[in-house]
C-alpha cells in the first residue's frame, strides 16, 4: 500500500472518529467535565500541528487537525462562557 492511500484511509477514519465528539460538543451545555489548562494545552499542540501540516502541505491530514481545533475552540468558547457567568453572579 503506498503512502498516500495510507494518509487517505487514516485521515477518513480520523474524521469519522471525531464526527461524534463533535456533535456532542456542538450541542453541549455544560462544560464542567472539561478542564480550562487541558483544552488551552490541546489548542497549542493542535495549532502547532496544524501549522506543521500546513508546512508540509500535508491536506489530508490538515483536515483531520483542522477539526480537532474546531472541537477544541468550541470546548474554550463554553469553558469562558461558564466562567464569565460565574463571575457576574458573584459580583451582584
């Protein structure tokens, strides 16, 4: 098998995987299971691995890396949502 089919078939099977997770983080409303340090250290690496793809001009895979960071930036968005919530409430 060479190496392109190899990079197509795991990048398909990537993004099927990641299809459930991001419908669930799509629809979440509580963010409490996730921590704030995790998904910041999760967005860096991800930037980086995009940008490293990006590099390489590797599309396939910049797809499937893409998504991740989608994933991960919708995650931060409700993390920063819950805590500016909790700080207003704190604050009246």
């Amino acid at each position: 098998m060479n190496t392109k089919k190899l990079e197509s078939i795991a990048t398909v099977i990537g993004v099927m995987s990641m299809i459930p997770q991001a419908q669930q983080v799509a629809l979440e409303k509580d963010f409490s299971k996730y921590s704030l340090e995790t998904t910041v250290l999760s967005l860096i690496s991800v930037l980086l691995w995009s940008v490293y793809e990006y590099r390489k001009q590797n599309w396939l895979t910049l797809t499937t890396t893409l998504l991740g960071l989608l994933i991960n930036l919708r995650i931060l968005h409700g993390l920063l949502m819950k805590k500016e919530k909790k700080e207003l409430a704190l604050s009246q």
